[in-house]
C-alpha cells in the first residue's frame, strides 16, 4: 500500500502549500490527482477547462463519476493501488454538458511512488488536437506556404510579362479585327493570373503602421460596413469587454482582417438571413497567462466573431486557412489566408471551430510585450 498523506486531512484537502503543484498548470493535458478512493485532491488548470468546472468543485468529487462508463477506470485504479502496474492508458468519454456527442478521451492512469497522491490521472482529447498543437502546424504552414508563393510568384510573372508582350506584338501585326479577339483574351487572361499573383502575395508585403487601437472602435467600423452590405434578416450582437485596454496594432490590417471574417459569415449566413434568423455576435475578452505564437503574454485580447450558420463545409475544414481554399460559388479562398497573415504578424494567433449552427472564429492578439 502507498504511504498517503493525505487520508488525516480528509478528502479535496492537499496541502498546497507543501507541494507547489502550479507547474501543472503549464501543462496542455488535463491532470487529476487522486487518494486511494479515487477522489480528486488536485486539478490542473487544463483539467478545469476540459471538465468546465473550477478546481473548488472538481476537489472532493469521486474522479470515475466524472466519465460515461467508468467501470474500467474503477477497475485500473485498484490494480493501480495494488501495484499491478506502472502506468496504463485507457479509452474514456466524458458527457458534455447539454448533452450532444460525448468527448473521446485517452486517460493514463500513473502510479506515484512517495507522493501523498497515489495516482495521477492524465487526459487528452483523442480526436481533438490542441489549440498550441494546432497553433503551431498553422505557423509552420504559414512560413511555407509564404516562401512557396514567394517562389510561385517569381516563376509564374517573368514567363507572364513575356506572354501578354508577345500577344501585344502579335495584334499590332493582325489585321483582321477577328482575330485580335484572340489576342485580346490572351491579354486579359495574362493580367487576370498576374493580378491574382499580386493578391497572394499582398498581405506579406504591406508593412504595417503600428499605434494605439481601440479593438471596439475597429468592431464598430467593420460592424457597420456588413450591416450596409447585407444588414437585411441579420441580427448583430455586441457582447463587449469595454475595460479591455488598448492594442498596439495596424489599425487599417485589423479591420480588413475582422471584416474578411464577418463577411464570410454574412456570406454564410445567406439562407437565414432570408428567413430574418441570422445571427453574428462579436465578443471581447481579455485572458491572462496565455502562450500565443510560442511566446507567453501576461495578458491577451481574444476577439470572437460567432454565426449560426451552416458551419464550414466539412471538407474544408481543416484547409480554410489555407490560400486558394474555398468552399463558395465566386469565393476566391484568400479572405482568411490574409486574416491568419495580419494575426501572425501582430504576433497572435487565429481559431476556428465549427459545426452546423455554429460556427467561431476567436482572433487572439497580445496586449501587453512579451514577459
Ligand atoms: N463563418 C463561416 N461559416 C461557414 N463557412 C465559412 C465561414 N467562414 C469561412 N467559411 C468557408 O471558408 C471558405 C474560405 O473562406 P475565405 O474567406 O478564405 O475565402 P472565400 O470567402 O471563399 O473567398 P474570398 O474571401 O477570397 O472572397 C469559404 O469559402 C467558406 O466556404
Ligand atoms: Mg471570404
């Protein structure tokens, strides 16, 4: 049996002070510390989100009841107590509040020699990546797809400029009107293709005018440009953090950058604004201690931009960031390639998440310079 500190002090009642155990707290996987019942004595910061509950209530609580189908965790944290083995991963859902599908979850279940909790449980989400994992895949992405296009862009307008000159020539020399119809396409197909090039390639040109910008005044400006565009059967909610401090931004990128993502669920929206059901809330928060684009910042905007639309259509999801990707008749896929290009380079980070009747985009820009 394990030496266990913790039975005298009764259950949910670790002494903090004697074990600093904030550095768990950095972690991205949810970790519950358990007595020999199974009863939570700590949980992580990632614990708290996963579960929707604050560390007061999750301590005390009996972990198996937590999850769907608990049988086989009541049954590994015995072995765990009886030292049948060392560590064991099992497969677990957890119900989600308001019910819906049940969140797939990977447990380890970790015996812990000498510490007054006998057991750490460890969660992740199965199918779910995390926001840092997914963070970091997108600026690495971001960096590629930046030198492709930079090459791309090269290769493709030298052989372009000789093209249209050579159409040029070609139709000072047609006699027949006819055929300079010919040139003519020619012509407009060359400028078409260097004009999208340009476009690409825009958003990593543009050098950006920083200064103090009021995230509110921008939601105002881009809030009044859809309503103008397509304000019809469309209900905007402002749900705003008015205390929420200044940004040090390029106040024009900000707007064109929250303006592509609005009007994508305008866009999106179409249906149901034709049946006076169509719904965008922006909402601003302020977060604290969040690491974004691998820097910790003492203190972070998170801008949501939320619809209750058809949600992004399934074969795209995963690509939307990506440019040329479009899942909409006349859509040209580059409105949030350019927002993930003016997040990045104000050092934040973009999200999306989407189902049908919901979709979330959750721009996050640091507030204050790297601690
Ligand atoms: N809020 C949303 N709801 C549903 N689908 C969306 C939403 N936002 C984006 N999408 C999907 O993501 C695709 C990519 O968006 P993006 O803004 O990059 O390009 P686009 O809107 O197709 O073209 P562009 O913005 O260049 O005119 C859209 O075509 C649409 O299918
Ligand atoms: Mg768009």
């Amino acid at each position: 049996m394990f030496r266990s500190g913790i039975e005298d002090r009764g259950p949910g009642m670790l002494d903090a002070g004697a074990h600093d155990l904030s550095v768990l707290d950095l972690l991205v996987s949810a970790v519950l510390l358990l007595d020999e019942q199974g009863t939570i004595v700590h949980a992580n910061a990632a614990a708290e989100d996963i579960f929707g509950l604050s560390r007061r209530h999750l301590l005390g609580l009996d972990a198996c009841n937590l999850f769907e189908e608990a049988e086989d965790l009541r049954q590994s944290l015995r072995e765990a107590l009886d030292e049948a083995f060392a560590h064991k991963t099992l497969p677990l859902q957890l119900a989600r509040p308001g019910g819906g599908e049940p969140l797939d979850l990977s447990a380890a279940v970790v015996v812990q020699h000498g510490q007054p909790w006998p057991v750490l449980l460890e969660l992740r989400e199965t199918h779910y990546r995390t926001r840092i994992e997914r963070a970091e895949e997108r600026l690495e992405h971001a960096d590629a797809n930046r030198e492709l296009l930079r090459n791309l862009a090269h290769e493709v307008k030298n052989p372009l400029g000789g093209l249209r000159g050579a159409a040029q020539l070609l139709q000072a020399e047609l006699g027949d009107p006819r055929l300079t119809e010919y040139t003519q396409v020619i012509i407009a197909e060359a400028d078409r293709l260097h004009a999208l090039v340009d476009r690409l390639l825009a958003p990593h040109r543009t050098p950006r005018r920083l200064g103090p910008v009021n995230i509110h005044e921008v939601c105002e400006r881009v809030a009044a440009l859809v309503m103008a565009e397509c304000g019809a059967g469309l209900k905007l909610i402002r749900d705003y953090d008015i205390s929420a401090p200044e940004l040090t931004a390029d106040r024009e990128q900000l707007i064109q950058a929250l303006l592509n993502v609005v009007r994508n669920a305008a866009q999106a929206l179409a249906e149901r604004r034709r049946q006076g059901q169509a719904e965008i809330t922006l909402r601003t928060r302020v977060a604290r201690q969040v690491t974004l684009a691998r820097q910790r910042h003492p203190l972070i905007l998170v801008l949501q931009v939320i619809d209750n639309g058809p949600g992004i259509p399934e074969a795209i999801r995963e690509r939307v960031f990506l440019p040329l990707v479009s899942g909409r008749d006349g859509g040209t896929g580059l409105g949030l390639s350019v927002v993930q290009t003016i997040v990045q380079q104000h050092g934040g980070e973009i999200d999306v998440e989407s189902r049908p009747g919901c979709t979330e985009f959750r721009l996050m820009l640091p507030l204050t310079s790297p601690a």
